[in-house]
C-alpha cells in the first residue's frame, strides 16, 4: 500500500469524506484541501435520478454565474457581415463566416464558445462531428444560436454558461476559481442546484437530486448538505 503524501496526510484531517456539509461550508473546506500551484477550477457535481435515454428525462440549463466563471471565455462569432460589428464592439474574440468554417474544417477548435445567428446555421450545422464532440456546437436552447448577437457574446463574456446531464445521470460543470472566496463560490453554486432543480421532469418517479459535492482540480470531493443548499436558495 503506497503511503500518502505531506498533502494527502494534511488534507485528510481537514475535512470528513462522509459529512455533508453546509453549501459556504463545503466551499471553504474545497479551498483549504487545495494544494495546486495554479488557480484550481471548482467544480460541482450532482448526481440525478434521471434515465438520460429517454428524451424527456435529459436534463439541460443555461444560467449566469453571478461572480463569473474566473476564466477568460474565448468566443467566435459566426454571423454575415451586418451582424459583424456588433459581435465585435461586444467583445467576440474572432468574428467572420466562411473564413473561419474553412479553419474549423481543418482542424482548429481553439476557442470555448461559438455563437451564431439562425441565417448561418445551414454551414455551422456541416461542423457538427467536429464541434459537437467537444461542446461547441451552437444550440437554440443555450442561447449561442440568435439574432442578438451582441447580446449573446456579452452572456457570455459575463459569466453565461450551459450544463447537460451526462449518459451517467451526473452533470459536471465548473462555477469558479480557487481564488474566489468561498461566499462568490458558494453563489454561484447555489444557482446553478436551484436551476437544475426547477428541471425535474414531471414524468419522474422517485429521488430526482440525489447527491451534490464540490471539488476544485486536484481536491478530493466535499459533499454538500443538498437538501439545505436548495432551501437557501428558495
């Protein structure tokens, strides 16, 4: 049996691996259990009671992190040319049409989030298997598929983001920085469960959120006291 670590050994008396704990709480105890050099993403997962398989049991948000994601978000915005200005002044890292069809075809998918309007999705929708893999392709249903494009780019920039039950029944998605404070991370947190949990399919029988817990990059798990998180948030 392999021994632990000078940091494994200090994380192991810090927090208790069965507890469930207090959302700000859980927060601070993910931001003392951090060793990394870098500034860790926090994540949070939540196990749902869902059969992924069946079309009205996928669940899928969109919400705006009220502190922001702590990552700068690149955006590409794919629109014709009236619409390119205006994806511009609102702060699209690369914004064109064909041009950047041609990249994506060869290969290059260098960005976070791709927003388009409806009047180009019949190029973007021949992108699919190369975007769709990796989480970019534009959907209605996020909002990166608009008229407003201006609009869109800001939701992002400022903190947008989108989950999606996995074939698992468990969604993941980052809401932080290790570098926020435990108030900003539990925030954001906080918004997203009580998104997930106005999403419970009506046809569901039985346990819809079973179990929540946060970690940053390199942290072990804390598991969060989920019933009380979501009364908080009511």
């Amino acid at each position: 049996m392999s021994k632990l670590t000078k940091n494994q050994k200090a994380v192991a008396g810090k927090y208790d691996a069965h507890k469930l704990y207090p959302l700000t709480e859980a927060c601070s105890v993910v931001k003392d259990i951090t060793y990394t050099k870098f500034d860790a993403s926090v994540e949070l997962t939540c196990n749902l009671g869902v059969d992924p398989r069946k079309a009205n049991q996928m669940i899928r948000g969109v919400v705006t992190l009220p502190n922001g994601t702590g990552k700068v978000v690149r955006v590409l915005a794919l629109c014709t040319p009236d619409k390119q200005e205006e994806a511009k002044a609102a702060g699209a890292d690369y914004v064109g049409l064909d041009e950047y069809i041609e990249k994506i075809k060869g290969g290059w998918t260098d960005v976070d989030v791709i927003v388009c309007t409806p009047s180009v999705m019949a190029k973007v929708g021949v992108l699919g298997k190369i975007l769709g893999p990796r989480g970019l392709m534009p959907n209605p249903k996020t909002g990166t598929v608009t008229m407003e494009i201006g609009n869109a780019v800001k939701d992002v920039k400022g903190g947008k983001i989108d989950f999606k039950v996995d074939k698992t029944g468990i969604i993941h998605t980052a809401i932080g920085k290790v570098s926020f404070t435990a108030e900003q991370i539990s925030e954001n947190a906080s918004v997203v469960l009580n998104a997930i949990s106005k999403l419970k399919p009506q046809s569901l029988k039985g346990t819809y959120m079973k179990s929540a817990s946060i970690c940053s990059t390199m942290s072990q798990g804390v598991k969060i006291d989920l019933k009380a998180a979501l009364n908080s948030a009511e």
